[in-house]
C-alpha cells in the first residue's frame, strides 16, 4: 500500500500525539546476515527504495578497579554491518542488523497499516530465505504530550499516575511515573515522564534511523521554547519466543501486542486528552 503521506501525523486522530512506532524482533546473534541482504533489497526496493550501510559498535562492559579507573571486562568486538532501508518520503524505514530486525515509522495511516507493512517485511525475510532464531518479539508507541492553552500537563494525565498532593504554590520540574506487568505470556513495560527534563523532548532510550519527524514534534519544540513544559508516554510490549523464524506465528502476537498497548496508553490518559486529541 503506497498511500501519499502529506501530513506528518501517526494515526487517525484528529491531534494525535503518536510520534514514533517500532516493531521489533531480537535476534540470536546471525553474524552471517549480511548475505541476505541483496535478497532482502529486492523484496523490499518497491516500498523502500533508499539503503543506508552502517557500522554498528558495541562498548564492552566495564568495571571500576579503584580510583575512579575502569577496566573493560570482555575483549572489544568488531563493529558489525547494519543496514537502514527508508522509503522515499523518509517517514519508515526497515532496521537490519545482526542482533534485530524491526520497521520504526514516524507517520503512517492507523495501526492496521502499520501492521501490514510489518507482515510486508516479514513475507520479505520468508521470500530471502533468511534463517534467523527469534529471541524476542516487540512493539513499542511513544506518544508526546504538548499541552493547549490554557491547560496544564497534569490535565491529559489520569490521576492514578499524578503522583501525591503538592503544597500550594509549588512548581512541578519532573514527574515520572512507571509500571511493569504481564497480560499472558506478554510483559508491558510504560512509563510517563510530564514534565520531562528540561530540553528533553524525547525518551533517551529511542534509537530514531533517522526518520522525519511528525508534526507533533515541531509543536512541541515551538511550545518549549516559549518556556513551555512537554511530556511523553513510552509503551513498550513484547514476549519471549525463543524459537526459528515463523511469519504467521510472529504476525498473529503483533496484533495481540497492539491491542495491549493500546489498552495500556488508555490507561495512562484523562477524559480531557481523549477529547482533545480524538
């Protein structure tokens, strides 16, 4: 599906505060990937023309050894070959390397799209004949929270996650609220950081290929600027699978994933925010 993506939004929301989505499989280490690659290309070149070629390095831990020395505890590895295949709008790209495979998108049109561009790649990993053992399977939302005037932050929030009563005229610099639970054989992972730390518009942990951004972004950086306070929402929900490459199996825990996540960000938001972005 080549739909025109002339808005930079996520989501069939009238304002939707969806700003970044990665589908994500944690592969065993496959050292060998880079042989499918020319494969994987042809399957994919249609919807995503462009390839970046990268080296990935991975820092070796480290322990102190006494005054304030660190000691690397494993032998530095080799950087290794990832890949970055975008479509021509720069709004989705397939991420390759030999630890993970994942589509991350910054605008699409709902999440039943995504999820066909997702079984898109996954026929293409089938078609390439590429065998890899899924370690972990992922699906991850962030979600920005850019107050209208005349609201607060803790407006869009719900308030089991607004934290204790504050004195009287006491000024918020950070909240942060997290959970961690299972639905089933799935674990959710989310938290919601509103206010976020000053000139901190995202979480620290997105790793972005590069993507542009949605316009929800743009509005946050303008509302910080005008010293303005801007918030998120990061889900996270994912199994273990522990078992060689199955397309139909991997699609049908996508769609369990969503509605988990989905259920989960619900969660976290007030009638206000549903209302306003809805």
């Amino acid at each position: 599906m080549n739909t025109p993506e002339k808005t930079r939004k996520l989501g069939t929301w009238h304002k939707p505060p969806l700003v970044y989505v990665v589908a994500e499989l944690a592969i065993a280490p496959h050292y060998g990937i880079a042989e499918s690659i020319a494969a994987l290309q042809r399957e994919l070149r249609a919807e995503y023309p462009r390839t970046q070629e990268l080296a990935e390095f991975s820092l070796p831990p480290v322990a102190f050894v006494g005054g304030g020395q660190m000691q690397a505890t494993s032998p530095a590895q080799m950087p290794q070959p990832a890949w970055h295949m975008l479509n021509q709008e720069n709004t989705r790209g397939v991420s390759i390397n030999h630890r993970a495979i994942g589509l991350h998108a910054s605008a699409y049109i709902d999440s039943k799209d995504f999820i066909e561009r997702w079984t898109n790649v996954i026929a293409a990993l089938s078609a390439s004949k590429l065998e890899v053992f899924i370690e972990r399977a992922g699906l991850r939302y962030v979600d920005l929270l850019v107050p209208s005037t005349g609201n607060d932050l803790s407006n869009y929030l719900n308030e089991g996650v607004l934290g204790p009563s504050y004195p009287p005229n006491s000024k918020i610099t950070q909240r942060m609220w997290a959970t961690s639970y299972t639905v089933g054989d799935f674990s959710v992972q989310a938290y919601t950081f509103a206010p976020a730390p000053p000139g901190m518009l995202l979480p620290p942990t997105l790793r972005n290929i590069g993507l542009q951004m949605p316009d929800v972004l743009a509005n946050a950086q303008k509302h910080t600027q005008v010293g303005g306070s801007v918030g998120w929402i990061d889900t996270d929900v994912g199994r273990d699978v522990k078992k060689p490459f199955d397309g139909e199996t991997i699609l049908e825990e996508y769609r369990k994933m969503h509605s988990i996540a989905s259920a989960c960000f619900r969660g976290f938001i007030s009638p206000l925010a549903e209302t306003e972005w809805k």
